[in-house]
C-alpha cells in the first residue's frame, strides 16, 4: 500500500509534496522566517471526491489554486 501524497499550497513551500502527516500541523524550516506553520485541510472536487492539502495556518486556501483544480473549500 502507498503512502498518500499532499501538496503544499502557498507559503515557502509552495508546490512540494510530502507524504500525508500524521499530525494536522506541519513545521516547515526556512531560511528567512524560521519556522512556517501549515496545516492540513480538506477540499472537495466536483464529483465530490476528498482532496487534502496542506495551507498556510490561519489563512483560506488560494482560491484561484482551488479553481485551477476544480476544488472547493
């Protein structure tokens, strides 16, 4: 069985993946801020389907990102 991947959206990471956390808050080191906090958060796409990402703490999920994908938060 695979691990699950999930892709970081906004933030210094933008656009990595890593293999889905077990915790719903991710630590990511950088250079320039010390540590950026992300959490893992759940869409849904058009046939309802469950998509979870990883998104800036306390900020909503890119929209124009969700709309790319054909997500809602």
């Amino acid at each position: 069985m695979t691990q699950a991947r999930v892709e970081f959206v906004g933030g210094p990471a933008h656009g990595a993946t890593i293999d889905r956390p077990r915790k719903a808050t991710v630590n990511v080191p950088t250079p320039s801020l010390g540590q950026f906090t992300y959490t893992l958060r759940r869409c849904r796409g058009a046939g309802g389907d469950l998509v979870e990402v990883l998104a800036p703490a306390g900020r909503d999920i890119d929209r124009a990102w969700l709309a790319a994908r054909g997500l809602r938060n």
